[in-house]
C-alpha cells in the first residue's frame, strides 16, 4: 500500500475540498438556478391562485346552498306554494347575510313568481312578485316582518305580462330536469356580471311545481381580483372553459354594450396581449409564455364548482422578477462560501505545521524500536499541548513496558482463569430463578432448544406442559408477597420432586411454570402431573391455604415436527382453557 506523508494528508485534502466546494456552488449557480426560481415563482403563484381559489369557492357556495334548501323545502311541502307571500319573507331573510346575492326566486308551473331582490352592489334589497295587484304584473314591495310584501315601492317600474315560465332559468331547468347554471350576463343597468343557478321542483307524483333559482353579482370578485397586491407586471384571472372572462386583476372592463346588445370579453380579444397568448393556452398545469420578448411562469387551476361547472383560476408572473432576485443572492453565496473555502485551505496548512511535524518525529522514534530513542524525547515537544503531552507519556510508557512486559504471561494467565470461573458463575445466576432456583426463563430458552433437537435427532417423544398456581393473585394480596412466595418455593418443591432430575422444571414467570420431558410416553407424563396436583392437595404447601395448579400439556410423538414458539402458544391456550373451565386441571 502507498504510503502519504501526514502534511499531505492534512493540507491536500483541504485543499480539494475548499476546490470542489468552490466549483460545486459555481455549478449550481449557473446550471440550477432556473429550476429553483421556478420553483420559487411557482410557489408565489400558487398561494395567489390558492387564495383566489377559495374566496371564489367561499363566494359561490351559498347560491347552491339556497337552492337545494328551496327546491327540498317546497318539494316536501308543497302547500308552501299556496302562499307565497310567505316565500317572499323566507328568501329575502335568506339573502341577508350575502349583500352580493341579487336573486333568490321562486316561479311557479301556473305562472305566478316571487323573489327576493338586490341590485348588484346591495344597496336596495326588496320583494317582488307579478301576483299581488293583477295577475302577471310584476311589480317591486317593501319587506315587511309581518306580512313580508309591504307596500309597493313607486320608484320601481311595474312589468306588464311577466310570466316567469317564459324565462330562460325556467326553460332550462324544466328542459333539463335537474339544476342548471344560467350564462354570465351583465345585470341590466349595472356595471356588474352575473350567473344564476335554477333547479326544477317536484311532488311525490313527478309533476312539476315550478323552478327555483339563485343569482349572485360577480362584480365582488372582480374588485377582490384587482386588490390582490401582485408583483409587478403580473396577472391573475377568472374565467370560463371557453376563455371568457369573469374576472381579472386589470381595469380594462369586462363586456362591451351596443345598445341592447351585450359582448363578453375573452382572454383571446383582450386588448392586453398577455392575456391573448395566455387565453390560447387554457391547459390546467404549468407553463411558459413568451409575450413580446418577455417570459412569463403561467399556471392555471381548475375550480370545480358543483353541478358540473368548472371556471380557470390564472396566474401570470415575469421571470426576471424572480430570477433576478435569485441570481444575486447565488452570487453572493458563491462569493461567501469561496472565501470560507479558502479560508478552510489556509487553515489546514496551520495544522500541518503545528500538528504534523511533531507528530512526524514522534513516528520516528517509535518506529526506531529502541526504547532509549523514546526516552530521549526533547522536553517540551511541541508548542501544541495534547502532543507535547503525547510525547510525555510516551515516555512514562516506555519505563513501565519493561515491567509490563516481564508479568504480562503471568498476568494473563491469572485473569483468563479467574474470568472463567466468573463466567460459570455468571451463566449459573443468570439461568438461575433466584427464588425457587428453578431454571429461569433465559435457562428455559436455553435448554428447551436443546432437548427439542434432542428428541428430532434421536426420534423420542417430546412434552411441554405450561401449568399455573390458581387464583395466584389473592394469595398476594389477601396475605401478602411474603406467602406467595413461599407458596412459589413450595410447588417449585412440588414439581421437582415428581420429574427426572433430566427433565427440565422452570419458573417461566411469576406463577407460572414450564416443563419439557422428553423420551417419556403420555401415560407417564399424566401419572406424574396428576401425582403433583394430589399432593398438592393432601400435603399443602402453605398451612390452611390450599393451593391448586392448572395445566396445558402438548405431548408430540416422534418425528417431532412443530417448532417451540408454536407449542407454546398451544400449552398457553390450552392453559387459559383449564382456567377458564374450572381450574385444578389437565387440558392436553
């Protein structure tokens, strides 16, 4: 093998380290630092996506929850339909809790309709029906608490022949025949979208009773969107499967208006290019756009709203927002940790100065296998402690080996001896029940191994018996640990007295006790186990306290074929059956 002198040991491989630690973080600067801003700038999008997420979740649930509240309610009671004033109170107390919530109305299958209605922004709330004054006539009332339709509000405008069953929800929802989303529109003579959700209603016979519906202004998560505080030059949206918009963090508006006649505006004609390039890509997920030289980290999340609609939550951030943050801080860090380096070089030197070059004569002297070299030692050594200490006790050491030396044998000689005698008796105590002097569970384990291999090699029966003092634990606590013990020591007594000094008799733990014989037939083993339970009884082992044992016993004719763990599960179980059926007894 090649030998290195300690001063390369030290100083080369610091040397390499600080070299490689320098170009490992140059490497990573400059190859991973793409990856990792990407990482960063997706996890900034994601939080924003992610709290966009939920407040459009948190806003749009109450319009499905009113719905199916309604459309269960009038379809368990449809006598609710003979009044529906009363109607009227419950939607417009419904509705107070969610100011954006324009419309929660009921229209029934003969043409008669009442709502609860909000103008976008929730600063006029009122009830509206086409049945209070003339039929289909519909006109605006004040909430009253005790009748609900209060009295007609003049500042509304009255709509002659409104049926309701004419309506786009009512349509729908009947077509259909379950609950359907209406398209985004914008509330006529409000600057705001909306969308409504109708679901149809039924009796127990399947007719139908009429719609009821719920519509929500999206103009609140059109100011919520613009008052995220986004990084510069970055963009988040809501909007359709198709692309159109519903919401978004710019102030251009949302539809345009030629008269009657209304247009959406999608992510492909917004007047702003980033979102055209972005509307082309409406594909849940990750991904890179490049708009006008600029690149930016876009990823949209689907939002699953119930009864199958599902809006795009986007998000749009520059690169170089994130990527310039990074590549300064990489630099810096590759600055820093190059100096660390060199300064780990420079102080590997040092230590092989003061280190090495004692360490190098101390060898010297070692290796001249003269201990007189040794004595010689200059005094002191070094200017480090620990080695001029080193070289002292080497020193020390050099006086005593001679001694040592001479009654090392006799030495050895006498602890060898000595360790083993120890270790007999060590293996005795430690296999020993210091209480019964039974073999203790670790002898058990010891020996059973043994006599079970014993009785494969040799083709003899082989026995377990697992027995247990009956109601052990009264002894101990009606007359104490004291005369449980003694009643321990005497069934210990008991069971050696009946088995072959062979055959081996151990307390297993507390009051149980395990026995193997092997090469004896069943009989046998019976007349023995039998012998000790009557002794127990006419020679009590504790004066006017009897004491009884229960048994499990397995007894194996040859080849013996079941390993240990299994018999003793099966003398355990067939244990916890004698105790179960009466104790004092014998199960095999």
């Amino acid at each position: 093998m090649k030998q290195i002198s300690l001063w390369s040991l030290i100083v080369v491989p610091f040397t390499l380290l600080a070299t490689l630690g320098g170009a490992t973080v140059y490497f990573f600067s400059a190859v991973t630092v793409s990856n990792v801003s990407d990482n960063v700038g997706l996890h900034y999008m994601r939080e924003i996506e992610t709290r966009v997420y939920d407040r459009v979740n948190d806003f749009m649930k109450p319009l499905n929850i009113m719905v199916e509240i309604n459309r269960d309610a009038i379809s368990n009671h449809p006598e609710y339909l003979d009044n529906l004033d009363l109607l009227a109170g419950r939607f417009y107390e419904q509705a107070l809790p969610y100011p954006y919530m324009t419309f929660i109305s009921m229209a029934t299958a003969d043409g008669r309709y009442v709502n609860s209605t909000r103008d976008p922004f929730g600063s006029s709330h009122h009830i509206a029906t086409n049945y209070t004054n003339e039929p289909y006539s519909l006109e605006a009332f004040y909430y009253d608490p005790i009748t609900y339709v209060g009295q007609p509000m003049t500042t509304e405008p009255v709509h002659k022949n409104y049926d309701p069953t004419t309506r786009p929800f009512y349509q729908d929802a009947a077509q259909a025949k379950e609950t359907v989303w209406g398209s985004i529109t914008p509330y006529y003579g409000y600057a705001s979208l909306g969308v409504g959700l109708a679901a149809p209603i039924y009796n127990k016979q399947g007719e139908l009773l009429g719609v009821t519906a719920t519509s929500v202004a999206l103009g609140a998560l059109d100011k919520y969107l613009k008052s995220i505080g986004l990084v510069d030059n970055s963009y988040v949206f809501l909007a359709e499967q198709n692309g159109d918009l519903i919401a978004s963090s710019r102030q251009e508006a949302l539809y345009s208006k030629d008269g009657e006649a209304f247009k959406r505006v999608s992510l492909t004609s917004h007047s702003d290019e980033v979102f055209v390039q972005a509307g082309k890509s409406l594909t849940p997920g990750t991904q890179h756009l490049n708009v006008d030289g600029e690149r930016f980290l876009y990823h949209i999340r689907p939002v699953e709203l119930p009864y199958g609609q599902t809006w795009y939550v986007g998000v749009l951030i520059p690169e170089a927002y994130y990527k310039n943050i990074l590549t300064e801080y990489s630099q810096a860090l590759m600055l820093i940790i190059l100096v660390i380096f060199i300064s780990i070089a420079l102080a590997g030197s040092l230590i092989a100065r003061y280190i090495g070059r004692p360490i190098v004569h101390l060898n010297d002297a070692v290796n001249a296998n003269s201990l007189e070299r040794i004595r010689q030692i200059a005094q002191p050594f070094s200017n480090v402690r620990e080695i001029n200490s080193l070289g002292r006790g080497l020193q020390k050491m050099a006086d005593k080996l001679s001694d040592v030396m001479q009654n090392l044998e006799q030495k050895v000689a006498q602890r060898t001896s000595h360790l083993k005698d120890e270790n007999e008796l060590l293996l005795e105590q430690s296999t020993t029940d210091e209480l019964t002097g039974l073999y203790n569970r670790r002898g058990f384990n010891l020996l059973s191994e043994q006599a079970l291999l014993q009785a494969r090699q040799f083709g003899q029966s082989f026995c377990i018996v697992l027995c247990d003092i009956d109601h052990f634990k009264c002894v101990n606590d009606t007359h104490g640990h004291s005369v449980g013990d003694q009643a321990l020591i005497g069934v210990a007594r008991v069971l050696q007295h009946h088995f072959r000094s062979h055959d081996i008799v151990a307390r297993y733990g507390g009051e149980e006790f395990m026995l193997i014989i092997v090469n004896m037939d069943k009989d046998g083993v019976m007349k023995r186990l039998n012998s000790v339970r009557h002794m127990l009884i006419e020679q009590p082992v504790l004066d006017h306290l009897p004491i009884t044992l229960s048994f499990g016993m397995a007894h194996l004719q040859p080849p013996v074929k079941s390993s240990l763990d299994e018999l003793i599960n099966d003398v355990d179980a067939k244990l916890y059956q004698a105790k179960n059926t009466g104790r004092d007894k014998i199960v095999e």
